[in-house]
C-alpha cells in the first residue's frame, strides 16, 4: 500500500495493496512487540500457557469463523481455479419452481428473460395487498420462493457465479436473493445477496430551484438496464467475487428470492481474468503508441451524475468553503446552491456514483479531484474506480483517501514512486467514470475483527449461561475444568486482536484509541484465558471490549468521502489551489454570520401571503427512539411534494411550509400566531387541545368518512374525544416479538405462542442467566388487559372516560399477571432492549417493531441470527365460541391537525387528504427511507404504505396481522392520572410484596374522582350523571 504525500493543498491517492514502513515505524513497532512480550512474561508463567494449548496459527483455521466465506475458501485453498470457457444456463432453462414465472420473448433487446417475483405460486395467491380495515387476522407461513437449475460443469474447480439481470421497478430497495448449490449452502454469506438499482436524476444540476430561489437537488428515479453481477459479499469484506468450489459433473443451483422481484436472463459460471497492474498497462500504452496531452483540462462537477446505485446519493448544498461553488461558478450566501455530493450518504460498501465525460484530445490523462475526507481519522476512505465498468489496473481496485478536515485535490497514483496514474482516452468519445465504495486496504481487517467479535460474543454468552451477570468474583468456577474450550478461543482471540493491531498499525503508521482498545481487549484475555480465577472480575469489562470493538467495526465500515468536482488533466497542467486564501477565508466566515441574521431559516420556500395561503408547520417527530419526520433534509422532500403534486392538484391553495419546533404550537396558537396546519404532533396532544378548544373536529367534513378508511380504527382512537375527532393519523406504532434463532435453537426452545408458553420458557431462560424482554410500563399493561378483553375505561362516545374500567374483574386479573412476571417470574423491570439482545442476554422480548430496522444497521454481528414473530397472546373464547389466541397489543402514534383559529378550514383540510393520501404517504416514506436509510423507515398509519417499502412478503403479512391485533389507548380528560396511579399500583406491590387486587382497588377512587373533577371542567357528562 503507498501512502499518498502532501504537496501544498493537493494530495496523491494511492492505489495498491500494501505500502513501505518507515524506518521510524519500523522502530516503534519493535519497541510495541518488545513491550507486549514483556507485559506476557508477567502475567503468563510457560506452564500456564501450555496448560490451556498453544495454537499454530499456520496450523488452523481457528480465525475464520465456522461457516464463513474464509472458512470456505480455506477449506478449499488446494482447490485449482476454473480455466475454460464460460458456462451458461439460461434463466428459462430451470427444472423446478414454486413461483409463477412469467418468461418474456424478449425484454430490452434481451431474449427468454425470466421475471422472478418475490414470492411463491401460493403465497401470492394469498398475498394481495391488505387494503381493508381487517381486524384479528391469523398468520399463514409459506415456503420461501425459489427456482432451480442444473449446469454440468467440465472439471473439478473452483468457479464464479454471475447473474444477468434486469432491475424491474419493484419498490426501490436493493434486490436481495439466496443461492444454494446441491441443497446447501455453501458459505453463510451465500444467503446475502444483494443487487443494486440503478438511478439517474431528471434534471441537470442547477436548474432546479424552489419559490424563494434556493437550489434544490433534482429528482431521482429508476434507470434500469441490463447488468451482469458477478456474486460477492453485500457488506463489503470481501470485494473480489465469491468462489465457489464444485466437482466436475452435475449440480444443482437454487436461487430463493428474498426481496424484491428481477428479471434474469442468464446463470453464468466461470473466472475473471486477472486484472494487469498499472506497469503491465504503461507497456501497453507504450505499445500502442499512446503519448501524454498537453495543456488540457476538463471539469466534470461530481454533483452532475450520470448513474448511481441509490436514490439517496443526491448533491446538497455545502456552505464548509467559498471556494465549493456548484455548476453556477460563485458562492451564493442568500440562497443555497447544490455544489456537492457523497459524504456520509455516499459510506457504504457496494455504493457506487458514476459520471460521463469527453476529452478533446485523445492521449493520457490523470484523474484528480477536489474533496475531502474529514471522517475517518488515521484512515482511508476506500473507492474502486471503473472506466466504462470495466478496473482498469489492479491498482485502481482500491484507491484510499486520507483524512483532512479541509477540502484538498486527490490525484489517484503511485505514492511510492511519486507518479500518478495516467489514463488513455480518445478525443470525442463518451466514457462513464464509477466510483463504488469499497473497504480498501481495511478489509481484512474489518473481516477478521468481525470474525473475532463473533466468536468473542459466543464465548461471553457461554460464560453468561454459566455465572451470570454479577458473578461471584471470590468464587472459584473451575473454568479450566468445565469450560477448557472457551479458554483457548480466549487466547487465540488474544492473539488475534493483537495481530490486527500491529497490522493496523502497519498500514496507518500511527497509534489510535482504538488500537488501545483492542490492546486492552487482548490483555484482558490474556489475563482471564491463562488465569481462570480472574474471569468473574474481568466480566463485566470484558463484555464492554466487546461492545466497543463492535462499535468500532461499525465506524470501519464507514468510508465517507465529499466531492466537489474531477479535474481530467494533461500532466503539465498545474492544478488550481483547492481553497481560498486566509483573509478569503475570514471573509465567508463573516459572511456566512451575517446572512445568519437576514435568511429566515424556518420557511422552505418562499412565503405566500395570499388570502388562500395555509401555513403549515412541521417538526421533528420521534417514534420509538427512530427519527420518523421532521428536518431540513425531510422538509424539503415535502416541499417538494407540494410543489410538484399539491400544488398541481389544488392551484388555488398556496401552501407555506415552515420548520419549527412544536413545543411552540399551544403557545402559538394561544398568542393567535399558530399555523392553519400541524404535522408530527405527538399522540396524546390532539386531544388535550381539542380539550381546550383550540383544534377542527374534522369528522365534521362531508367526506371524512372517506378519508378514515385509510387507517386501521386503533390509529384512530387516540385522536377521538366525545363524538368528534380532531387528528388524522400519520404514524402508527405496535409491538412485536424479537428473538434470536440461534439461542433459541442452542436451548432447544420452541418461540412460544401464548403467555403459558413464555412462563414455561423463562425457568430456561433464567436458569442460563438469560431472560424474557417484557420491560414494565403502562402500555405493555394495557396489552395485557386487552388481550383477556378488557378495556381501561367505561363508557362509550360522549359517555367514554366518565370512570375508570380497571376495577372490572378482568382488569385484575390482568394486573395480577402484570405483577406476577416480575415478581414471581424475575423478568427485569427496564431493559435497553437493542444492547441485551445483541449480547444475548435478553434472547426474546416483545419491542416496536420499529426495532428491526435500528438492529438492521447497529447489530450486523447478529445478521442472520434473529427474527420476530407475532406477540404472545391469551386463550380465550371468540364470539363465535371458538377458541383464538388474542394478540392484542397497545399502539400510538402521531398527528396531523388544523387550528381552531385558522381562517381557511376547508383549505387546510384539502391538505390533510392530500397528505394523508395513499400516494403522498407512499412517495414521502419512500424517499425519506432512501434518504436517511433503513433507521429511518416511517411506520406510516396509512394501511396501504407498508405494502410498497422493502419489507418482504413475510414480513409484510407478519406486520399486518400484528397490525390487525392493534388497540388504541383512548385519550379522557383526566387521563393522566389513571397513567400515574397505574404506576403506583405497581410500585407499591412490587416493591412492598402487597396484594395485586387490593393494591389496585386502593386507588381506584382517586382515579375517577380525577375523571369527574376534569369532565366537570369541561363540562362535559360525568359519572354522578349516568345511571348505570
């Protein structure tokens, strides 16, 4: 690997494997291993070592993990490499299916293409969209879709896979697929396939701007095109393809479509020709008699793209420098201007960002371009360059871009011969550049740390089932007898995480925090593999080495890096400064200061202030810890929208949106400052203005009957007060239940179906020191209290919330099992959820499902080792007399409302259906999700929307039955209060061992003398006006 040098304010990328260490590195490095060899004489005696087994890591295979690619490769490092001709099956060529194919003659000037769905012949009969408010559906769990070919291959070797296929609009997410070869699968990464769209955006760069002239990023849609992919690993630890070892004879490749449908054309096997290295191509430049330009330069903006793998990889506006001046050639401060693209959008393995040029002269080029990494300190940022999809030497596979807080010129070249790489291009000729996101020099090192994390994890999970979480640190557990195994994968995880460090250390040529931590790390297993009676106190650090080197793999797997725009250049042209000069500098800041005072931040366009003109405030919303709106970034995907759909639609309803915090609406709104619309508003405030006066009951529109069968009624009920309703909803959020697959298998438990179920499982549980998720609070009570068929509160319509309903039989009952889980079945009482189940500690539990998408992104150790399952319910008698088990769960959500005070009600309403249409939900959850990615999925209350994001069938139809067991918490004046005695009920039994019954009936009276005293406010029918 070669080191780029500084030269001024322009920098060399290098490109290559491996670089030289200085003879200063060299030094430190021996002085590190002399120290580390010291540090082990003095806390390993020989003898000790040798007792739990000195490993020859030349010997074993113990640093992949079981399973893995590296494993696999490995196993079959003997294995010769195919050399012949390409072998081709025909996508129509398959032997068996449980899908409805549909084979096209010809698609796209591609012949017999196969259109495969995401689904089997059954489960799609079945599968329709759910667009009804159906209630209590039952779950049918079908097989996984696949088709099967067979290929005879000529000789026994290892071979490449390839795909051709077809992107066909689907809802926008990568395609996800799964190969098996004769039944199995060979590698665990064979099961992660992934396969990029393609998308080009509608418009050029800098014309597109909003009402107040701000530039705004083009729209983006799909492109598809023929593509052929060779398989490979989806996260990046592996950029080269997979290789896959098969005997010469028949065989039998399945292909199981996880998400997304594609077209495929063809199944080809074979091997890639070697790619030269950049001294055997200048050779051939000096064969074929290509000689270095002169004098010419030209400029590709990097925010004017061509293709890219994603939606989300759109240019933005970056005010970091005067200089960063976008299509337009100047620095703008009273508006913004697209003048960059990449970042932390553009971080991801497989992400790639593909530009178009033409030089006036044919000859060699270098490549620089103006940018900055300011992310990864003492780290690359890794890119493999195409020209016309094809590498052009090996070194352009991983070309690495150091850190540096200010934007400088990288040229991709030879650092250790100080020479940049020069490129053939002819005059007049079109050529597509690609950048695709790689690990680069890392990637070995990002593979094996997540292989050690992986076993680290299983060795702390198996000390977990052993001594628990506070074990008993005077105690002596005899770990060399009952656990000898563990103590050698501690030593040779010890001896690993040191190996990664030196190596680190290697490439960067600089100590980091994080080499100290895996220093740490490894030290302490040193201390606890060769000294057993330490475990018990090394325990708990133990278990946060190995949540910080997992941490730490996240941030390596983060390769950043901001592009202003490329410079292809002859190389006697001298390259222009990168930024402006001190005083320059000093000037923008200043600048950037006072426009600070004259911009209004808070519009998202410019404002309208015609008598038809709405105001629209939108905040920030928070569901389940996961952002779900709010933000400049979503505000002007909204703002779009407006613009290009509502405005269409509605000419004569001008719309001004704002970005504002809603703390300050009641405030607002008091002060006769509200807006005529908000968005985001938290569940439970809908109603406590409509309380007040102070909201639209908007059931009093003609057509809002209409506009309800949107939403599943439990969305619905939050926002309803005595016969009105005064919120629609936007969000909706309900629980399922997580668990992890491999303890679950590990313990031979079944997932459980009822609460019986769970009480059976949690003596196994507890028994290895693990335990049920099921933290307390009021909602997971409430879904407890709806299961058996209760409900918190008496009364219906008007009458609804006059008293309390928690006196019921049922409600006790209910209350008794509430207290029962914690006090006599020990389940905790809180629980950071995410972080206990990835550690395992918590292998089930009952969380939003929300959830899945933080533990997608935060937890790819765990990849493949969880899923979820609908929420354990009660046995009881339906009535039709049947016997069902009710799921029910407690769900919330937020709002949209129109202010009382607002003067254009039927305007704002106008609004709120267009907003809430399948169309707008639809369109705006998808590009915030492509936006933001995963996390950021909105669980929309608009029934339709989850049918069209990238969940798959099964997950979809899981969702949605779940989603049917849904009940909202109605909103009573006085509410609060039945919330806060709730928790004292339960405060006071568990903590002083009193009885559940009459714990709960003490506070009884007070609840509903809190509900008569606010209905009496209000002036609403109370309890002393009901006979019952």
């Amino acid at each position: 690997m070669r080191r780029f040098t500084r030269n001024g304010d322009s920098r060399q990328v290098f490109g290559g494997t491996r670089r030289k260490l200085t003879r200063s590195v060299e030094l430190l490095l021996a002085v590190v291993m002399l120290m580390s060899v010291m540090a082990g004489a003095l806390t390993v005696s020989a003898d000790e070592t040798e007792e739990i087994g000195a490993v020859d890591k030349t010997a074993t295979s113990s640093n992949f993990k079981e399973g893995s690619y590296s494993w696999y490769i490995n196993e079959h490092a003997d294995k010769p490499l195919y050399n012949g001709e390409d072998i081709v099956v025909p996508a129509a060529d398959y032997v068996d299916t449980n899908m409805n194919l549909t084979t096209f003659d010809e698609y796209e000037g591609v012949k017999n293409a196969v259109l495969m769905k995401d689904m089997s012949a059954e489960q799609e009969a079945d599968s329709g969209e759910i667009t009804g408010n159906e209630s209590n559906m039952e779950l049918v769990e079908y097989d996984a879709a696949y088709v099967t070919y067979k290929v005879t291959v000529p000789e026994s070797a290892m071979y490449e896979i390839y795909f051709k296929y077809y992107p066909i609009e689907g809802k926008g997410s990568d395609i996800e697929r799964e190969i098996q070869i004769d039944g199995d699968y060979p590698f665990i990464e064979a099961s992660y396939l992934a396969f990029s769209r393609i998308w080009q955006d509608t418009e050029k760069v800098g014309t597109v701007f909003d009402t107040a002239g701000n530039e705004i990023r083009p729209t983006t849609v799909e492109a598809p095109e023929w593509r052929t992919k060779y398989l490979n690993d989806d996260r990046g630890y592996y950029f080269d393809s997979f290789r896959f070892y098969l005997e010469a004879g028949e065989h039998e490749i399945k292909v199981i479509s996880v998400k997304e449908p594609m077209l495929l054309a063809e199944i080809g096997l074979g091997m890639q020709d070697e790619l030269k290295s950049y001294a055997e191509v200048q050779a051939e430049y000096a064969a074929n008699g290509y000689t270095e330009t002169s004098g010419q330069t030209v400029k590709v903006e990097a925010e004017d793209t061509y293709q890219k793998s994603a939606s989300s990889l759109y240019p933005y506006h970056s005010r970091a420098s005067v200089s960063t001046t976008g299509v337009s050639g100047k620095f703008t401060y009273d508006h913004t201007q697209v003048n960059v693209i990449g970042g932390e959008r553009w971080e991801s393995a497989g992400q790639w960002i593909s530009w178009q040029l033409t030089v006036p002269e044919s000859g060699l080029y270098r490549i620089s371009m103006r940018g900055r990494q300011s992310v990864n300190k003492s780290m690359t940022s890794g890119r493999c360059l195409r020209i016309d999809g094809e590498i052009p030497f090996a070194e352009a596979k991983n070309c690495g871009f150091y850190y540096d807080a200010d934007f400088r010129f990288y040229t991709l070249g030879d650092e250790e011969i100080g020479e940049p790489f020069l490129f053939y291009f002819e005059a007049g000729k079109t050529y597509t550049m690609t950048m695709q996101v790689n690990l680069g020099i890392i990637e070995d090192l990002a593979r094996r740390l997540d292989s050690s994390v992986t076993e680290l994890m299983t060795v702390y999970r198996r000390l977990l089932m052993l001594i628990g979480t506070e074990p008993d640190k005077e105690r002596d557990y005899n770990f060399k007898e009952v656990m000898p195994n563990e103590l050698v994968t501690m030593k040779e995880q010890a001896d690993e995480l040191m190996d990664i460090m030196n190596d680190m250390l290697e490439l960067t040529g600089e100590r980091n925090s994080d080499m100290a931590t895996l220093e740490r790390a490894a030290d302490r297993l040193y201390t606890m593999s060769s000294r057993d009676h330490t475990i018990a106190k090394n325990f708990t650090q133990f278990k946060s080495d190995v949540s910080a080197i997992a941490e730490w793999i996240l941030d390596l797997n983060y390769q950043p890096l901001e592009l202003d725009y490329f410079l292809i250049t002859s190389p006697d042209v001298e390259l222009p400064k990168a930024n402006a000069g001190f005083f320059a500098g000093i000037g923008h800041e200043l600048k950037l200061f006072w426009s600070s005072f004259t911009t209004d931040y808070t519009s998202v366009g410019a404002e309208n202030a015609s008598d038809d003109a709405i105001t629209v405030w939108f905040a920030p919303g928070n569901v389940a810890g996961q952002v779900v709106g709010g933000g400049r970034e979503q505000a002007q995907i909204l703002k779009q929208m407006i613009d290009d759909s509502f405005m269409t639609q509605h000419p004569d309803i001008p719309v001004n949106l704002q970005l504002i915090d809603l703390n300050a609406l009641l405030p607002a709104t008091l002060a006769g400052k509200g807006p005529d619309v908000a968005l985001q508003v938290v569940g439970t405030n809908p109603v406590q203005y409509a309380m007040r006066g102070a909201v639209v009951d908007l059931a009093e529109f003609d057509d809002y009957e209409e506009v309800a069968q949107r939403f599943f009624d439990s969305s619905l009920v939050q926002y309803q007060y005595l016969n009105g309703v005064y919120a629609l909803p936007e969000t909706q959020n309900f629980q399922v239940m997580f668990y992890r697959t491999d303890i679950m298998e590990e313990l031979g438990l079944e997932v459980p179906q009822t609460w019986a179920d769970v009480y059976d499982i949690i003596p196994e549980l507890q028994n290895n020191y693990m335990n049920f998720g099921f933290p307390a609070n009021v909602n997971n009570f409430y879904t407890l209290l709806y299961q058996r068929g209760g409900s918190v509160y008496r009364g219906e319509g008007e009458t609804l919330g006059y008293a309390t309903n928690l006196d019921s039989p049922t409600a006790i009952e209910a209350f008794i099992a509430y207290v029962d889980l914690y006090r006599s079945y020990k389940i905790e009482l809180q629980i950071d959820f995410q972080n206990r189940f990835r550690t395992g500690e918590v292998p089930i539990g009952i969380a939003d499902f929300t959830t899945m998408n933080a533990l997608s992104v935060t937890a790819p150790e765990i990849r493949g080792l969880w899923s979820f399952a609908l929420v354990p319910g009660v046995e009881r008698t339906d009535e039709n007399g049947n016997t069902v088990i009710d799921r029910s769960v407690a769900t919330s959500g937020n709002g949209c409302i129109i202010l009382q005070k607002s003067t254009n009600k039927e305007n704002a309403w106008e609004f709120l259906k267009w907003w809430t249409s399948d169309e707008s939900q639809t369109r705006y959850c998808l590009e915030v999700e492509a936006t933001m990615g995963i996390a950021a999925r909105i669980p929309s209350a608009n029934i339709n929307v989850m049918y069209q994001q990238a969940w798959s069938m099964d997950e979809y139809k899981l969702l949605m039955t779940q989603r049917s067991w849904a009940q909202g918490i109605p909103e009573v004046p006085g509410g609060y209060y039945t919330t806060r005695h709730m928790d004292n009920a339960f405060n006071r039994t568990y903590t002083k061992m009193t009885d559940p019954r009459e714990t709960l009936l003490d506070y009884i009276d007070d609840i509903n003398s809190e509900l008569t005293k606010k209905r009496t406010e209000m002036g609403i029918i109370t309890a002393d006006d009901i006979t019952e």
